[in-house]
C-alpha cells in the first residue's frame, strides 16, 4: 500500500518534466516573435509625423459625403468648401492632437497590389491633404479603420499600421464640420433680447444685475411671467443647427410667413441672432448672418424663444399647488367618468363615483399628483377668445373636462374640445378653456391631456381575479427529467445503525 501512494504522489511530477523537456527539445528554435520592421524604423520613414502639422494652415478632406476643404483665417478655422462657415475649433483642434500623437505599429506592406485590400488607394482610402502656407506638404491615404488604422503616404508604398482608429474621425458631412452653435455664452452674461417681425421692433427685454427680466418695448399682459423670457433665453443659448439647407437660390419660399428675428447682446458688446422661417415637417428654417445657407433646427427646441405677442409672456400653467394641497379630483377622460377624493394630505384617494367603478392606485395617484406639483398641466399656446375660432374647437358643456379641488377651497377646471394638428408634424393640440378664464383659448398637447385628463387604466389599481390559481415558484430541488428522492435530507449509511 505504501509503494503505491509514493507513485501515486511521484507520477505527476515526471510526467511534467518529460512534457517540458519535449517542448524544449522539439520546438522550432527559427520561429521569434512579430517585430517592427528595422528598417523602416530606424529611418523613421512615416507616412505623417508632428513635424508635418506645425503651421498647417489649410486641410482637404475626401470622404464617402464629398469634397471639404477648410482653412484656418487669423487662427480661426473656416469651412470654406462646400459650403462656407465658421468650422467647429474645438472638433479641428482635436483632430490635429489626435493626428500629431499617432502611433506606429509595423510596416505591413510595400506592395501596390495590396492597396486596394487595405483600402489605401485614391479610389477606396480616406483622402487627407495638409497644407501650409500656401504649400501642400503631405497627401495621406487612410484605410481600414476599427481597432486600428492603416495609413500610406501618396508617393511611397509602404503601408503601415497605427495603433487606434483615426478614420472615423474625418468621416463627417457639412454639418459635422461647422460650427453648429448659434450663440455662444453663458446666461448671466446675457444683456438685452429683442424680437423683430418683418424688420418691425415687437418686444425689446432687459436683464437687471438680480436676473430679472424688464419690459423695455411691447406689450405686457396682466398674467406676466418673466420665466417665459428666461426660457426663450436659455433655449436661445442652446440651439443648435441639425441640418443644412444649401437651396440658396430658393431662400424666398421657405419665409412665406414672414421673418422673425431674435438678437441677443452679451455684456460685451457681441451679439447673436437668426431669422426664423417656416416651418416644414418638424424643422424650421433659419437665417444666420454671414452665410448664405440656412440652417434648419427642430421646431421645439425654438419655440420658446419665438415671443410674438402678449400671450406669450403669460403663464401657461394652469394649475400651481403642492401635491398634498389637493383634496378632490373629477372628471370625464375619453369615456371615463370618475370622482374620487381623500380626507387629508396622509390618506390615500377614495373612489365617490363613475360610469365604473374601480380602485384608485396608491402609487398611480402619487405619480399623478407630482406631476400636477411640477407644473405638468401646463398648454403650449394661449390666444385670444375668438367666436368663430370657439365655434370649431368642439367645446361645449357636454365636453370632456378635468377638475381639481384643494383643501382650501380652491377650484380648476378646465374643459377639452376638439383635437387639431400641432405646430408641427407628428405633433397634436387640443382645444382648451378653463373656469375663470373665458377670454382666452388654449391649445394643450396630446400627451400632456393624456397624463392630466387620465383614463381607467391610468389611476386605477391592477384587478386581480380571486380565483385565479396563484403561480407556484420553482422547486428547485427538482430536475426535469428525473425523480427526486422522497427523503433528500435523509442520509443512510448501509450496514450501520441509523435510527430508523
């Protein structure tokens, strides 16, 4: 017994030194580990060096989009071609760090017949070409590009090999090359903001050393709110141009409407504005100053700062309170009829009465409250009662209606008509007037009905069938396919005693 656990333990260990002698002896001593090419290293033949970019001033770039070319104008980059704009400095600036700090793996070919597969040739390859003053330096192809890069100067053929990938980052069309800004600054920075409709001044705003807004020209109505300005300020600052538009000849048919133009003046002195046109799908069209394109924006994200007439500075919310301020909520939502209530600002809501009768959802409820509390019933557009306008909005006193009692008494309600089609495509409006408010009209946003004029489903807690077989968790003491034993914590050890 002895003799056999001493070879038991031995045996391993031979067996591990005749497999390492047998590697050792038998293995190929020609083979060695992929190297930089010598040569070409130690010349330092690259394709593109940080010596190369010093004082470039001019780049031209061929991509799968076309044909860019930019130029850097008393250290501004312009994009000049094919449409001309002030370029994104901090996008060439990056690209210039990005090309000044590659790296070179290997040599990978010097054969024109592998041009193609690499994509390095004139017809397939990234075309870059560096200029400066005046001066072309380098024309640089680039190829294949994911986790690495290929490159090859124009007149060698030496294809090589960078570590990370730089294509992608010259693949950009005229809007991935401009800047696509159209003001730049900070809010507290902000001096004055006006409104001009077809060159005619409507409302000229000024912003205090407090940040509060003052009405220097236009028309103020009773409901002023200088939170509509700081909005329209703030998205001013924010906007961005999505697309271009290059039908330079045909300018005239995209201001139909007319022109609207919102300048911004910074402390400074600079100012920022564009011209806004019509509006087609979801875009809208806009003029900036020294560029003959237009530049087209998402209609919502302009809105805001649009401010046309009085009722625009007013307040669009239609119901201000705290959450635990309301006591009473009724309705009659889309063919849902319901009242419910609660005692205080601590008990949950009680179903009153309705066309059905359900459960209020304790957590719906809180969700629909707090959005209440957070101005969420609020409409996107307020205008001026009009007989002929109200005899088409389906408002009647049959209509669908919302109202919202407090603890203190006080009273929302607000009727919902007919719904039409929004600002823009994609997008709807419905009919609204409120309790209190008669002489105005208000268009609310589908969604927004939606969430404050709720159905059923909305509030109402899930129904759960009481003779629905509830489901069973897994036992998972049991595979399928095979028995479990029927006494699995039982252990029995044969041929002694075990109690039982």
């Amino acid at each position: 017994m002895k003799t056999n656990k001493i070879f038991k333990t031995v045996l391993p260990f031979i067996i591990l030194v005749v497999l390492s002698g047998g590697i050792y002896f038998l293995w190929p001593k020609d083979i060695k580990p992929p190297t930089l090419n010598d040569k070409n290293s130690s010349d330092g033949d690259y394709p593109l060096t940080a010596a190369d970019l010093k004082d470039v001033d001019k780049l031209e770039v061929k991509n799968i989009h076309g044909n860019f070319r930019l130029e850097k104008i008393n250290g501004t980059w312009f994009l000049t071609s094919p449409i001309k704009s002030v370029a994104s400095q901090r996008r060439l600036n990056a690209m210039l760090l990005k090309l000044s700090g590659i790296r070179y793996s290997m040599m990978i070919s010097d054969s024109p017949k592998t041009f193609r597969t690499y994509k390095v040739d004139d017809k397939n390859a990234l075309r870059l070409k560096i200029f400066s003053k005046g001066k072309m330096k380098k024309t640089i192809y680039i190829g294949k590009s994911r986790k690495f890069s290929l490159i090859r100067q124009k007149s060698s053929n030496s294809v090589w090999q960078l570590k990370g990938a730089i294509r992608q980052v010259f693949v950009l069309d005229s809007i991935g090359w401009i800047e696509p800004r159209v003001a730049e600054g900070k809010y507290k920075d902000v001096k004055t903001f006006s409104i001009f409709r077809n060159e005619k001044q409507l409302y000229e705003f000024s912003r205090g050393p407090k940040g509060d807004w003052k009405v220097l020209k236009g028309d103020v109505p009773e409901d002023f709110t200088s939170d509509n300005i700081r909005h329209g300020v703030m998205d001013f600052l924010n906007l961005k141009i999505q697309r271009i538009n290059n039908d330079v000849n045909g300018k005239e048919k995209y201001f139909k409407s007319g022109r609207v133009k919102a300048v911004l003046t910074m402390n400074s002195g600079k100012t920022f504005q564009f011209i806004s046109g019509d509006t087609i799908g979801q875009y809208i069209n806009i003029e900036i100053p020294e560029v003959t394109w237009l530049g087209e924006i998402f209609a919502r994200n302009v809105r805001n700062t649009l401010i046309l007439d009085k009722y625009d500075l007013m307040n669009g919310v239609m119901w201000q309170g705290n959450k635990d301020d309301i006591n009473e909520i009724s309705g009659s939502c889309r063919g849902f009829e319901f009242k419910m209530s609660r005692k205080d600002p601590k008990s949950g809501f009680k179903y009153v009465k309705g066309n059905i009768s359900f459960s209020p959802s304790p957590a719906k409820m809180k969700s629909y409250t707090k959005n209440l509390a957070a101005k969420g019933f609020h409409v996107e557009k307020i205008i001026e009662h009009n007989d002929d306008i109200y005899s088409n909005s389906g408002l009647s006193p049959e209509s669908d209606f919302i109202e919202i009692k407090k603890f203190n008494g006080e009273r929302t309600r607000c009727q919902f008509g007919k719904e039409i089609q929004g600002d823009m495509k994609g997008y709807f409006w419905t009919w609204t007037q409120c309790e209190g408010k008669e002489k105005l009209l208000f268009k609310i946003e589908r969604e927004v009905l939606y969430r404050i004029c709720p159905d059923k489903k909305s509030i109402s807690a899930d129904f759960v069938d009481p003779e629905t077989i509830p489901k069973m968790k897994l036992d998972k003491g049991a595979v399928p396919g095979k028995i479990r034993k029927p006494f699995p914590d039982i252990k029995v050890k044969f041929g002694k005693k075990t109690g039982y």
